[in-house]
C-alpha cells in the first residue's frame, strides 16, 4: 500500500467517510499511523499519550504482541467460521467468560460489539421474563443502534426518537449534583435515588418490566459512581418484583476499575452481563452477552430468535483469549488498582490547586474531573480550550461535556501517568488565568 501523508489521510478519510456523533465539516481527526503501550504517532512523527485508550477500550495497551500474535496465528489457520459451526477459540472463550464472571453467569451470545450486545439482551430479557418494559438511566450511554440509543439517556437518544417501544428512565446516583437535593449534606444522605426507582417501578407496573439496565460505573456521562449500597440494593429490588438486572460493562469491565467487573465491587451477580471493548483491547471487535444459568437453561427448550453472521467470530474470540491470558499473566490489573490509587492521589491534588476543579472521581484507572466556573453555583466550564491545549501538547484526552476523562491504558506507569497529569495541572492553570485576567 502507498505511504500517505498526514494530511493525505486526514483528506481522504473526511471526503469518503463518516465521522461518529459529528457535524461533518468540523471533525479534525489525528492521523494514526503507529502505536505502542500508552502511547501513538501520527504520520508526522508526533507522539500522544493516549489518556483516552482511544475509546476506554485499549486497555492492554497499543500493540500488545501476545495478541497480534494470537491474531496472526488464528489468521493463518482458520479466518472465519459460519455461526452455526463449533471453533476451538469460541468454546475455549466461552468457558472462560463462564469462569471470570460473577457467580453462576454462564452462557454466551457473541456479538459485534457494545449496542449489539445491549440490543441482544432487550431480546433475551423480553423472552425470558414475557414482559416488555425496560428501565434505564438518563445519565447512560449504552450504544448507538436504535434499542440500545433508546436506553441510553443522554442527548443522543433525543434526535433517534421514537426509537424502541417500552424504555422508562428514571434518575442516576449523581452525588456532585444530587438531584434530590442532598449534595451539600452527604453524610446524611437518605438514598433518595433508590426509593425513587422503586417508585418508578410501581408507577410502571411490576409485572410488566422485564429489566432495569445499569452501567457497573457510568462512564460517559460523567464517570459516575454510585453509593455502595446502591448495586446491593437494586439487587434486592429486581428480586422482589421478577425484574433482570443488567449490568453493562462495556466500559466498566475488563479491569478498568481494578476488578473483571465493575459490579464486583459490591460483590453483586446481575442476571446479564453485557460487554465489549477491553474484552479484545478493541484489537478485532468482539461483543458479548452472558447470561445466567437459569436463562440460559430456559432456552434449552425454546427458540433463541437472535442471530448475526459474525456471532462467535473465530478471529475474535482468538483475540479475547490471549487478551484475557495477558490480563492474568502479566498482573494487568494489579497495576490497574497501583496506578488508580497513586491517579486518586494525584487528581486530589488538582482540585486542591484549582478552584475550576468541582469534583474528582475515580476507581481504578477510571477517572473524571469536573470542571466548573465557580464552585457554589457549580456552572459548567467549557473544556474546549483546555482539550485543544493537551492535545496539541502530546496528550490526548476526550471529554463529555464539561467532565475531562483520564482513562489510560491500564498498563501504564506511574511516571508515564503523571508525565500527562502535569500537562493538565499546567492547563488548568493557563484556563484560571485566563478567567481572572
Ligand atoms: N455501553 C457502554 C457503557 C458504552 O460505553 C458503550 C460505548 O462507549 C456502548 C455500550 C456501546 O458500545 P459499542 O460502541 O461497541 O457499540
């Protein structure tokens, strides 16, 4: 293949191709041509440390050669396989799901990726339970296809609407900005966010909601993390009323907040795991929806109507094997919590530098500032400037709306880490100065 310039590519790409959740004239995007570890080049030779893990899924690291070897490897022998075949790769995976999952989570549906996976558990939840309703969270991301953009409850369900029938949001554990008005007095905080679900659930009628989705950590929409009796609780919710819980890991899993799992934590077992990115680092694109043994056992005698031309993809489930191999061997996640501890310390330190800083949160290497113009009224700062700072600078972050997000991958170092949180303490201080001159 020719050699491009940058620019060449940059061209090229935005002339043919779409850019994601964009207005089209205005993408700017870096051209990646190589990566390693924490780190990528673009065709210029410039280097960024990756603070985003390209998409939060990167989590091995870029180029990880256990991996591209294993691909390289199921390549040369066996590419694909119709999903009505058996692969060594697909059962070998399967069991191992079975393994690292919390407690009698069982069977497996591949998928493409995160959306198809959420998409796939709407179905299988519907089945299983013979009700129809779902509940969800106004403060989620759970994909971009039309069921999973319908549980999602951020501003990008509003233009695909009506999406799917069915879907009730209710409100998120958003302590920084409690919308049952507690955030100055947390310590007495009554948990008015769980009554509230039960409340919701009542109003919509038990017996018709078939399950209540939940991101393990919510990532996106401001790395929000809820109290620990929250999962507990909603456990014992959903047992009361016949309702699955789900727990969507996409984001939240694979060792990004030190465990497998998000909801390990707080040692809950959902009745769905759904999954994708950090399942293969995002080296071939892999999805999944685990269930437990009890659903599973129901469609032992029955009918699964789901199916994709690349469930079970050979390719992929090769990649999530040596991926999950290198999470183990090399103590990946171990370095996950060393790290996230030393990031908590260090993101502690910023917001005692900077009155723009309104809260840190984080868990494992799963972290977010939230920035604001004034911390009484907490209105939100516009990060534009900042981002553009960094990433000019060598370190690439991405934000949602006013909330920076510091998610590496998870095998980076402390001196690699805190290379780029001294990029972002000298931003921060350039944006103070700039709103006090
Ligand atoms: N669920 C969560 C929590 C996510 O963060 C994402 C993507 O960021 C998805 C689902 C959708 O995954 P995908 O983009 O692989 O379809």
């Amino acid at each position: 293949m020719t050699e491009l310039t940058g620019k060449e590519i940059v061209d090229l790409n935005k002339e043919y191709t779409f850019y994601s959740w964009s207005n089209q004239g205005q993408v700017n995007p870096i051209p990646l041509v190589r990566a390693e570890g924490p780190y990528f080049w673009d065709a210029d030779g410039k280097r960024y440390l990756d603070f985003a893990s390209q998409l939060v899924n990167t989590n091995i690291g870029h180029q990880h050669p256990k991996v591209v070897k294993a691909i390289q490897h199921q390549a040369a022998k066996l590419t694909f396989a119709s999903p009505s075949m058996a692969t060594e790769p697909r059962g070998l995976l399967g069991k191992k799901l079975a393994e690292i999952t919390p407690g009698d989570l069982k069977k497996t549906f591949f998928t493409l990726g995160g959306a198809e996976a959420n998409e796939n558990a709407i179905k299988i939840a519907r089945f299983y339970t013979g009700r129809h309703k779902i509940l969800a969270r106004y403060r989620s991301y759970h994909g971009a296809t039309l069921g999973a953009l319908a549980l999602t409850g951020d501003y990008r369900r509003l233009p695909a609407e009506p999406a799917i029938s069915g879907v009730v949001h209710f409100l998120d554990p958003y302590c920084y900005r409690c919308p049952f008005g507690w955030e100055a007095n947390r310590e007495n905080c009554c948990l008015q966010c769980i009554k509230h679900v039960e409340e919701v659930i009542q109003h919509e009628g038990p017996d018709q909601i078939a399950a209540i989705f939940l991101e393990g950590v919510t990532g996106t929409n401001g790395l929000i993390i809820p109290p620990d009796e929250y999962w507990p609780r909603m456990r014992e919710i959903c047992d009361k009323y016949g309702i699955l819980l789900v727990s969507d890991e996409v984001m939240s899993g694979w060792g990004r907040t030190g465990e497998w799992f998000a909801v390990n934590h707080w040692d809950v077992v959902p009745d769905i795991i759904t999954t994708a990115k950090g399942i293969t680092s995002g080296y071939i694109p892999l999805g999944a929806v685990i269930v437990r043994e009890k659903i599973a056992r129901f469609f032992d005698d029955k009918v699964l109507y789901a199916g994709l031309t690349y469930n079970g993809h050979a390719l992929a489930c090769a990649a999530a094997l040596a991926t999950i191999e290198a999470y183990e061997e090399e103590m990946i996640f171990e370095n996950a919590k060393r790290v996230g501890k030393h990031l908590g310390a260090q993101l502690e330190v910023l917001k005692s530098r900077h009155p723009c800083v309104g809260d840190v949160r984080y868990i494992g290497l799963f972290s977010g500032l939230e920035l604001v113009k004034n911390r009484e009224t907490k209105e939100p700062m516009d990060l534009t400037p900042l981002k553009n700072f960094l990433i000019a600078n060598g370190v690439y972050v991405f934000n949602f709306k006013n909330i920076l997000f510091v998610v590496p991958p998870l095998v980076i170092t402390e001196e690699q880490l805190d290379e780029g949180l001294a990029l972002i303490d000298e931003g921060l201080a350039e944006l103070m100065d700039k709103m006090t001159a």
